[in-house]
C-alpha cells in the first residue's frame, strides 16, 4: 500500500496539497456500493494528514478568482445563512436529527443513550466499572426516562477534573451495529490528547469525499476543538487526519484539475 503523508500549515493548505498529489497519486477504483455506485473514482491507498495551525483562519479553501469555479463549500454551510436549515456547527454538536436520517454525527456525540450492560452496571453503582456521575444537564442527561451521554460535555469534564494526561478521552461514532447500515457513518472516532497544554485531535474517516467532504468535515471539527479547548482552558492545537479511503469522486475530477492548474 501506498502510505501518502502530507504536512500542511494550515486547513486550506492540507485540502490543496490532498487535491493536488491526488491527481497523480490516486489509483482508480469503480465505486461498487454506497454513493455514486457505478462510477469511479481516484483514491488514495491510505491517508495521512498532520495540520500544524488548523485553527488559522479561514478554515474553507482558497480558490483564486482566475481558476473560475467555486468554492466547494460556502461559508454559510457551515455557520449557517441564507438556503440552509441548519447549519454543519449544529449537524455536528447538537442531537438534532430530522425524518429520514439514520443518524447524525451530532446525535452519536451529544445525545448516546446508555443501554444494556452500562445502564445495568449505572443503576447498580458498580464503581469498579462504571465511573458513575452526577446526572447533570449536560454530560449526562434525562428525557422520558432515558438518560443519554453527551460526549463532548463528559470529556471537557474529565479533562477538568482528572488533570491532562489521560488516553481514554476519545469521542466515538462508531457503532458495531452501523455495519447494518446501507451508508453507514464516514467519521468514525474523533482522538483527543491535552499536550504541553495544548489540545489536539486525531481524526479517522473510513471514507472520505476530498472535493467538498474534507473542507466542510473539518471547519466543523476545528470549531468542535476550539469551543472544547476553551472549556476545559488549554490552548487549541493541531490535528492529525487519516483515511483510508480518501477520494475524489469523478465529477469533481475536471475541478481540480482547475484548482491545481493542471487542466
């Protein structure tokens, strides 16, 4: 397998180095199952990106006036405006989930409910295996009698009470079931680590539209960072990406080919 590892600046730089090594890079795939089956597209074997300052803003892509084409994300998608019903900040940090999705990766961070054997070992107090908490309105919480975990919220918490060094700290959005799914979550874990007082994130994706899943994907994420940096008081940090199945779908191919001046 080819391993292609890039270190970027900044958040618009990693997506044009990404886009532009791709073109050469990629190896071409039919897309058998999920979205645009039947078409191909290039992929990477494996991907790993290493941003060093992705808090630097702007966040989205730099896409010069001359190449003639736009943006592949509007700033209003991610912050929300004009033509857009919720924003990706909210599809991210809320557990707002409309009809027809199967789920958000907002509903798998803040709203998870505990289930099964937790719930028992909760209702019990087995502290030797549950670290039982304070139902509080925010990392924990209760509706109708279930109470749900907000990721986010528990790991702020941890942070702040239990001090920096702490492997344990990753948000999850995996589920093993998601392998019923017809088009199961592309962002699978979200890895944290508090060095030098300083937060940083580690970020896998099991598949992962290039053009416009990247620059969007990780807008919102860095604004997931920076909110949790300034909750638990550290400073925001870098982030480490990877995938193993970055891609650039077909018809964005001819795009990039503009953007990287190579059309």
């Amino acid at each position: 397998m080819d391993i292609h590892k890039v270190n970027a600046r900044d958040l618009p730089d990693l997506w044009f180095q990404a886009v532009h090594d791709i073109l050469d890079r990629g190896r071409r795939f039919k897309i058998d199952r999920g979205s645009y089956a039947g078409q191909t597209r290039l992929e990477y074997d494996y991907f790993i990106g290493h941003v060093r300052h992705p808090g630097t803003q702007p966040l989205l892509p730099d896409i010069p006036a001359s190449c003639g084409i736009p943006n592949p994300v509007e700033e209003a998608y991610i912050y929300g405006g004009e033509g857009y019903e919720r924003s990706y900040i909210e599809y991210l940090m809320t557990g707002q989930k409309e009809t027809g999705e199967s789920y958000t990766y907002g509903e798998r961070l803040t709203r998870a409910p505990l289930i099964g054997d937790k719930l028992a070992w909760w209702e019990a107090a087995n502290t030797e295996i549950i670290d039982k908490r304070e139902i509080d309105g925010k990392a924990l919480f209760e509706e109708d009698g279930q109470i749900y975990l907000n990721q986010i919220e528990w790991v702020i918490q941890t942070y702040r009470k239990y001090g920096n060094r702490n492997n344990q700290m990753v948000l999850q959005v995996a589920h093993p079931t998601d392998l019923t799914l017809l088009d199961p979550p592309c962002l699978r874990s979200i890895d944290t680590r508090i060095q030098d007082e300083t937060l940083h994130f580690m970020v896998y994706f099991r598949s992962w539209d290039l053009w416009g899943g990247m620059p969007a994907n990780l807008a919102g994420i860095q604004n997931l960072k920076d909110y949790m940096a300034a909750e638990i008081g550290v400073k925001d940090g870098e982030m480490i990406v990877e995938s193993k199945g970055l891609h650039l779908y077909g018809y964005a191919e001819q795009l990039a080919k503009l953007r990287c001046l190579k059309a």
